[in-house]
C-alpha cells in the first residue's frame, strides 16, 4: 500500500486534516495520515478490511475471495483485475471466511 498510495487514498476517509485539527477540506486522507494508516495496519493489531485485501492479493499475485454470508456470497479480489474464470485460478485462491460480529471482536476474517 505503500508503494501504491494512488491505488488506495480516494477509499480511506481522513480522520483528521494534515495539521492535526480535524477533517479536513478535501475529506482525503493526507499523505502524512496515510502514512501513519499504512504503520498501524502494518505494526499494530488494527484489523484491515477490503484496501489491504486487495494490496495482500496484488504483492502475492494470487486471486483471494472473501466468503461470507451476505451478497455477494463470495467476493473476489483478483490481482490482475481480470474475471476470474481459469480453474488453475480457482485452485490457486486463497479462501477468507467473513464473519460480521462473530465472538464481539467485530468483523472477523479468518483464514481458510
């Protein structure tokens, strides 16, 4: 994400303007936030969701499809954007299990 910050800054909300004092104009996060989201995700227990999914699925250029309950019932993250239709594709993909609320942590994904 790093590497790659135009591929992901437009879907992180800023939480706070680049001077410290609130949202700011634009709503974006800033660079200076977006580097501290990147070492929290990276450093610290912050569970990730759908941008480091999709980072995690284009670094190991492997398709991940995220299995869940609501709908879509599987959601495919595919590294090179293309439908994922090859079955060597298929047999390759890592499987993540969705679990909205489970034991109160909150979203849960777990690894198949």
């Amino acid at each position: 994400m790093l590497a790659h910050p135009q591929d992901f800054v437009p879907f992180l909300p800023s939480i706070e303007g680049e001077d410290g004092t609130g949202v700011g104009d634009s709503g974006i996060i800033g660079p200076r936030e977006y580097a501290r989201y990147c070492a929290n995700i990276r450093d610290t227990a912050v569970w990730g969701g759908e941008p480091e999914i999709l980072a995690l699925s284009r670094a190991y250029a492997i398709p991940i499809h995220v299995v869940q309950s609501g709908q879509p019932p599987v959601v495919v993250h595919d590294p090179s954007g293309a439908p994922t239709t090859n079955n060597l594709k298929e047999q390759r993909a890592v499987r993540i299990s969705y679990h909205r609320r489970m034991y109160g942590l909150g979203e849960v994904r777990i690894l198949i």
